[in-house]
C-alpha cells in the first residue's frame, strides 16, 4: 500500500498537484490504494522540509512535490495517458505556477492560455495527471486563482472551470485537506478544550504509546487515546509516538483485528513513529518473571477463580503464599512446558494481602494457556497479563508518559510497584477520562457477544460505536478527530450525547454533499402539470446550490411527476405551491383513492404559475419527473440505538435493556443521476436528510443508503 503525506500549511500550489493525482488514482483504478494523510506543519520533517512525500512498496520515499507526481505517473498506469511524453513535459512545468507574484507567474499562464486554444484538456483528449497537476498548481496559488477570476484569459477560464466541474470530487478533496488544517486550530479555540497539561519532565524528549489488543475493532473510546497520544507525542512536544499491540491473549485475538487496527489508525490520520508488539518480548518477560520469583516477589498459585476472588476481597492470604523459591520455580516450569499439572497454576505478584487499594492485593501476572499464538505459535504455553508486561515493556522501549484512562487510576500504584520491584526506569502516568456516550456499550467483551450472538450484522454494523461503525453511518474522518481533540485531556468522567457528534459531522459534509430527490414508493401521488411542455426535457443544474464545485446534474421536467404523500395531503384546493427547482404550481384538483376507507391522496391535477413568488407559498416540495428519466430504485435505511436505557450500571443486565426495533427499511425512487453513485458517496435527500450509499444501484438491485445524523434527532 502506497502512503502520500502532505505538510497542509506549506504553498497550497505545491499541495494540490499530488493531492489530486493522487485521489484521482484511488478513483480511476480499483487495485490502486494510495493512503493520503496530512500533518499539521509548513514542512515535513522526515522528509527535509518537504510539502510531499510519497512511500510507494519497498522503495525509499520520494519527496518533493514534482518528484512525488513523477513517482506516481511511473507507479500508475491509470496516470500515464496515451501521450505519456507530452504529460511528462508538461508535468516538468508545474513548478512555473508556484511563484506568488504576478510578473514571473503572467508569462507561463499566457502561455498556457495561448496552448490551451481549441483544447479541452493540455494533453490529449481526455483528463490526465498534467491537467490535475497543473490545475492544482493554478488553484493553490492565490494570484493565480485571482486571474482565473477576472476571466481575462479566455481560453485558461473556460479549460479551469470545466475541469472543476467535470470533476466534482476535487472540491471534496480540498475541502478533506483543508478541514486538517483548521482542524488543530479548533481542537485550541475557545470552544475547544485545553491542552495545557504541562506534562512532567519533557526537557529530555516525550515519547508516547498506545497500547491496542488486537482482540476486537477499535471504537471511539479507543480513538481518543489514540489521537490524543498522538497530539501529545507530535504536536504538544515534537516527539515520539508507538503502537504496541497488546497480543498477550491467544484465546481472544487475531491477525484479522490486529490489520483493522492498523487500517483505522491510518484513516484517523495516525502514524505511529515505531509499531511493536508485546509478544517481541515474552523473552524478556519471562526472565523478569523469573528474577521476581528468585527474590521472592512473587509466587505460583493453584487457588481456585472465585475462591481467590473471593480472598483477595476479604484480604485474606493464598495458602500458597508462602511457599519456598523451589516450589514457585517448579510450577512456573509446569506452566512453561503447558502441562496439564502446569495448567492447574498462575504467578501472583507478591504485593500485600490487604492493601485498602483492593488492585494492590497479589494481582495476577502469568497464566497458562496452552493455545497457539497468532505470533509465535506454540514457542509459549504461558502468557503474562496487561498490569505485569505493560510497565516492564513501557520502560524497555523508552516511553516517557504513560497516558491511561481514569479507571487504571486505581491500578497505577501497581504500574509503579513493578517498575520499583525490577529496578526499572520509571514511567511518568498522565490519567484523562474515557470518552462515554448514552446508550452505547464501549465494552469489547460486550460488543464481540452482541457480533456473536447475531444483535449486530458484525463489527462495521452501522450502530456499532466502532471507528468502521461510525464511518459506515456516514461520520467523516476530519469531523471524527475535531471533535475528540475538542473533548482533550480533561479527567471529568461525563455521558456524552451523539447530537453533539453528530453536529460536528454536518459542518463537513453539508458544503460539499450532492443534492439529490427521492420520493417514498409507498403510496407516491402521481400528478399532472397542465403548462408544462409537450415532451420531457433535461436541464444540467448544480448539485449543490452554494458550491458549483460540487458539479451539476440531470434535472428531468415533464407533465408528469411524483409527490410524497406525506406532502400532498396537505395540500388544498387552489393552493399555490412550489415545485423546488421549478417554480410555482396551483393546486387545481384533488383526487382521493378509489377505497371509501382510504385517506390518502390518489392524483392530483396541477397547474404551473412560474411567475409566482416562492417566497410567499407555505408549501415547498420536491418532485419527480416520470417521464424522460429512468428513476432509480433506492432503500433508505435509518436505525435507533441498541441500548434503551442511557447508562448501563455494573449490575444492569444488558439485555434487559436492548431495543427490539432499532432498523428502519423505507423503499424509494430517486433521480436518474443517483444511479451514478458510488458506495460512501455522502449525499443529501433534499428534505429527508443526508445519506452514505452503501450499496450502489445495480440493475435489478436498488441502491441502499444510510441516514446521517444530523445532530437534530436523537438517534
């Protein structure tokens, strides 16, 4: 997999270039996978100040703008165009529009202008990376852009603006870029949170970690540690962040979660400097294992679960507690080779019997489990826990600050135990509170029971509260990291509501979403418009009314139309209506259905009154053409919250409060350009909300899309 990263306050006209060849890579050609991500600064320190770099398989980075562009086209087929030496000279020219002064900037666009006579694209006859490359470039410039404006340049207009709008994505993809450089700035304004923790002892260099078990998808409560270790690591301190994957379960993990966990983290925007997992060190482990055993600071132990339970509650001793080195070092062996004999014992760090911090009470620190390890297969048979390994490794890879949720808090004197006990270095804790919101489970040993038991459709189920859950509902990435960073590292404990989370999301996707009509199947009034004309016809209209970046549209208009029911039935006789996109109709006649018993609106006959205000009409509703176009099967899916109750206590029985009802299927047509949406396309229903496409139209199958909350509803 191919990885671009762009510093987002370097010149936008170096930016733009690899940007769009890039997302128009990922567009064109299904095998290609390029992960574009973006750091908060005017040059990429990896790279030597560099607004680009591009990693690309195993061959070292390429950075530079030009150079990445260059890579690219080599790289991709898709990029080369049939005239692989005219994309490449013009290419080469890209660097000529960086200039921010109009005097050396006029020569190459009047050139460009003067080439551009009787052309559609530079090169060829269809787009290539030498339009994207030197259309970013023009874009990313201010006084370049400025002189597009005036329109004094005929030619270089009319080749800029139907490259934009022939081309609705590039809009969403500056839109992506620049959402991550005002997204910092939001995390730290006045109705962000604050980040001025002063971390202890950072003169010598902060280096954080995050500490995923690869025994389930990540959620949003895991999101927050991550970003902010993240923030802390890279932003706060210009240090060093880890991924370390907690693999010290084999009964419980796998490859699968541990690749989704990767694959999440990048799409957050995340790069660790250094992955490592906990099971690089089951060696290490083990001997310091060992060495606690020799010095009698710890001991192995045959106490039955809940037997123990039970005694550490009470403060009571182990029987075992006090068995000699010999006897300890034996059963450690048992349990190393997986015997049935050594499966019996655990090691039990000897800590204190009644310690008022109940976590202080000889916690366990090795278990036997005779399963192979998606790692090291059957090299162990044992395996230590989260509490024991976590301090050691922290220490050995040189983490300077631990940062841990608030529930650790009464385990950190534990943390500190360890290290004490080994003569290891020490590891600063920072506690924040974990990120709750109403009605949503954050466990993982409750989220994987409701996979297994079939509650869910799987991990990415739409009301899962996991990243690829959330994601599948329709929340955006950009939105996803403001407002975690806006949440920071405060140690208040408190119940968030989705409408907030929500909210935020709207504000990226409103601006650049296509809008687009539906009409609900069941029972649709079908309506004649007297004034129309004879025969259908097509008018190309903008998607999206404020931002002609977007693109345009097909909009079909002819005698015949469809209205939602819920719309006609309050209609009344001689009412002026209007007819959005169109303009003003009177209501003429009303028809009802055939059934004596049956309400609902039958037909209705409308007359069209264009010079009408629709600033005065109450009524203002969508429409659709049934004839001209072929209209699109659609399903739209909305859904509820798993949990009916907004917290679930610790003797709360889950599923004594799960909603039964929480999927909502309604059949729909749509406009004949929905047929061309891909899935994750975000669009807009005007007047039904916004929607992810899940599944894209077929012929035979009708297109599936999610709603979005919009921070409106509850659900």
């Amino acid at each position: 997999m191919a990885s671009l990263t762009l510093a987002v306050k370097a010149n936008q006209a170096m930016l733009l270039p690899p940007l769009l060849v890039a997302t128009h890579a990922n567009k064109v050609d299904p095998n290609v996978s390029i992960h574009i991500q973006f750091e908060d600064t005017e040059g990429l320190k990896q790279a030597m100040g560099a607004a680009a770099e591009l990693s690309l398989g195993t061959d070292a980075p390429t950075s530079g703008s030009e150079d990445v562009i260059v890579k690219l086209v080599g790289a991709y087929s898709s990029l080369q165009g049939k005239n692989q030496i005219g994309v490449r000279e013009w290419l080469s020219r890209t660097s000529e529009y960086y200039a921010m002064d109009f005097k050396t900037i006029e020569p190459p666009l009047v050139d460009l202008d003067s080439h551009l006579t009787l052309r559609t694209h530079i090169i060829g006859y269809s787009l290539t990376a030498a339009d994207l490359s030197i259309w970013g470039a023009v874009r990313g410039n201010k006084v370049a852009y400025a002189a597009i404006k005036k329109g004094n340049m005929v030619n270089l207009s009319r080749w800029f603006h139907f490259v934009e709008e022939t081309n609705s994505w590039i809009a969403t993809a500056i839109h992506s870029m620049n959402a991550q450089a005002l997204e910092k700035k939001a995390a730290k304004s006045k109705d962000g949170a604050s980040y001025d923790v002063a971390l202890p002892d950072t003169e010598k260099g902060v280096v954080t970690r995050f500490p995923p078990e690869p025994s389930g998808y990540l959620h949003i409560g895991h999101a927050k540690a991550a970003l902010l270790n993240d923030y802390f690591a890279h932003e706060q301190y210009k240090g060093t962040m880890i991924c370390r994957f907690d693999d010290t379960n084999p009964s419980k993990e796998k490859e699968e979660f541990q690749d989704a966990i990767v694959e999440d983290l990048a799409l957050m925007g995340i790069k660790p400097d250094k992955t490592s997992y906990t099971s690089d060190y089951f060696e290490e482990l083990y001997q310091y294992c060992m060495k606690m055993l020799n010095e009698g600071k710890a001991y192995a132990d045959d106490t039955e679960q809940l037997t123990m339970k039970q005694e550490r509650g009470d403060g009571i001793a182990s029987r075992r507690r006090d068995a000699t080195v010999e006897e300890n070092l034996s059963h450690f062996e048992e349990m190393r080779q997986g015997t049935e004999e050594g499966r019996r014992w655990c090691i039990r760090a000897k800590m204190s019997v009644d310690n008022p911090n109940k976590a202080m009470r000889d916690p366990v620190i090795y278990r036997c489990n005779p399963q192979p390890h998606h790692r090291t297969g059957t090299t162990w048979k044992m395996y230590p826990t989260y509490d024991f390994c976590c301090p050691i490794v922290d220490s050995i890879e040189g983490v300077t600050h631990a940062l841990r949720t608030i529930e650790y808090r009464d385990r950190n004197p534990q943390y500190e135990w360890m290290l004490d006990a080994l003569n290891l270095r020490k590891v600063h804790i920072w506690d924040f509170a974990r990120m709750n919101f109403i009605r949503t489970l954050l466990s993982k040993r409750k989220l994987a029971k409701f996979v297994d038991q079939g509650v869910v459709w799987g991990w990415d189920d739409p009301r899962f509260p996991t990243i690829r859950g959330i994601r599948r509902r329709g929340m955006t990435i950009e939105a996803l990291r403001e407002f975690i960073l806006k949440q920071g590292p405060s140690r208040n404990i408190v119940n968030l509501d989705w409408t907030l989370f929500w909210a935020t999301n709207k504000k990226y996707i409103d601006p650049v979403a296509p809008r687009h009509t539906a009409v609900i199947k069941d029972n649709a009034v079908p309506a004649t418009v007297k004034g129309a004309r004879a025969a259908p016809f097509t008018e190309q209209k903008p998607k999206h009314g404020k931002n002609p970046g977007v693109g345009k549209k097909s909009v079909v208009f002819s005698g015949s139309i469809l209205i939602d029911q819920e719309d006609a039935k309050w209609f009344k006789q001689d009412e002026e209506i209007t007819l959005m996109g169109w303009g003003n109709a009177i209501v003429r006649t009303i028809h009802g259905t055939l059934s004596p018993l049956n309400e609902n609106i039958g037909s209705l006959e409308l007359e069209l009154h264009l010079q009408g205000d629709v600033k005065k009409t109450e009524k203002k509703v969508t429409w659709l053409s049934t004839e001209g176009q072929e209209l699109v099967p659609v399903e739209l899916v909305d859904f509820d919250y798993l949990i009916t109750k907004d917290k679930i206590e610790d003797d709360d029985v889950v599923e004594d409060f799960l909603n039964p009802h929480t999927e909502f299927r309604v059949a729909a047509v749509a406009d004949c350009n929905v047929a061309e949406l891909k899935v994750n396309d975000i669009i807009q229903f005007e007047r039904k909300g916004y929607y992810r496409v899940d599944k894209a139209f077929t012929h035979g199958q009708p297109a599936v899309l999610f709603n979005i909350p919009t921070g409106k509803a509850s659900k």
